[in-house]
C-alpha cells in the first residue's frame, strides 16, 4: 500500500508516516503549501491513498475538489482537526473523498481506514450509513400528505433550502434572524419527517417533479450546499 500523507504540521506528518512503516506499507511524506504544490510529486509516487490533514472543515472539503479534480486515481482521505459531523460526511463523500476521521481517533482507527480505502472501500460510520438510508427511506416514504401541512413561510424556506441556500441566505431573503429560520426549518424537517438538508430537497423536488426526478434535483441542490 502506497500512502502519500500531506500536512504542514511537521509532528503530524511524521507521526502518521511512522504509524504506516510500521504496518509494512510504503509511504510518501509531503510538505505542501497549497495543493497544486505537491500534484507533481505526488503524482509521481502514484499513491493509492492520500492522507491529507485540514485545520477546519470548509478548507479540506475544498482541498478533496482540488484533489479529485487534479489526481482523479488517487483515493483520499480526509484527517480533519474538528471532529466530523454527520452532514459534513455527506458532503465530503459527495466532494470526492473516500471516507473522513479526526485527529482524536486511534492509530488503530487511522490504520484500518487506510487499509479500507485502499482496497477500494469507503471509509464511513455505521452511524452515517444508517443516516443516509433513513433519509432515503424517508424520502420515498414523503407524499403530499406531509407537505401539504406545511405553511407558506414554511414552502418558502423548503424551496430556497432545495435550491441551494444557506441558513443565512435563507434568513437575509426573507428578512428574517438566523434563529427564525433554524426554527422554520426545524418545524418542516419535523413534518416532512426527514433528519437532513437532502432528505427535505428530495421531498420538495419530488412533489413537483415527481419520483424519477426528484433525487436527481436535490442532488444537484446539495452539491451547491456542499460547494
């Protein structure tokens, strides 16, 4: 297994490099200051997957685009400083990665994700995977029923959610505080009886673009939200 790890923090780097050697894996130890940096080294090396650590979660997801888009065979796994939260492993998995853990994890932890992705698996919690399929069971379960108990503020902040915006952006179109719009949406994600941002856009885009058309919508709504 040939790993390429990218930090700036020396200690991190080296750490983790030793951590691999001493499963009898081979490993490429990078300093970067920017992604582009390194391409050509790591390319060099043909890793099967690359470590890369991120101080925060909107920076690494962007480094997974850059990544995927600059060395598509390479299989990345994000190290993240902040713990992953559930829809940020939606959102990483849908930016290319293969699988994210924290910083906080065990050795033991980091070894077996590297072992996984590098036989080509994804790297993902049961807790994740269980959240995924019941916001596709919930989805397909959504009919006019639910929505129909929506109110029109409510409609409002479901199709700008669907179509893309933030919780911000949400609240500054509206005219509205942030808490207002968390409320809102908390209430519709409680009728629509959906846990995620794309459970809620498939509802919304299948009741107006039935079935077959719904996921793809949302799909391509929540890679706005992810971007």
């Amino acid at each position: 297994m040939n790993v390429a790890v990218v930090s700036p923090r020396v200690l991190i780097r080296k750490a983790i490099s030793s951590l691999i050697v001493t499963t009898g894996s081979s490993a490429s130890v990078l300093d970067f200051g920017s992604v582009p940096d390194v391409v050509e080294v790591i390319d060099k090396s043909r890793p099967q997957v690359i470590v890369f650590h991120t101080f925060n979660h909107s920076s690494g997801i962007e480094a997974v685009q850059q990544l995927r888009e600059l060395l598509p065979e390479a299989r990345v796994l994000l190290l993240s400083d902040e713990y992953p939260e559930d829809e940020f492993w939606v959102q990483t998995l849908k930016a290319g990665a293969w699988g994210c853990l924290s910083t906080s994890d065990s050795p033991q932890i980091l070894v077996k994700a590297l072992i996984k992705v590098a036989e080509g698996e994804r790297w993902v919690t049961h807790r994740v995977t269980n959240l995924i399929i019941e916001d596709i069971v919930h989805a397909r379960q959504a009919d006019k029923g639910f929505t129909q108990n929506l109110t029109p503020r409510e409609w409002e902040v479901l199709g700008l959610l669907a179509n893309g915006y933030s919780y911000k952006e949400i609240a500054a179109r509206l005219f509205v505080s942030n808490e207002t719009a968390r409320s809102h949406l908390k209430s519709i994600y409680k009728k629509l009886q959906v846990r995620s941002r794309r459970a809620a856009a498939v509802c919304y885009f299948k009741y107006f673009h039935g079935k077959s058309a719904g996921l793809t919508h949302a799909e391509s709504a929540i890679d706005t939200l992810a971007g």
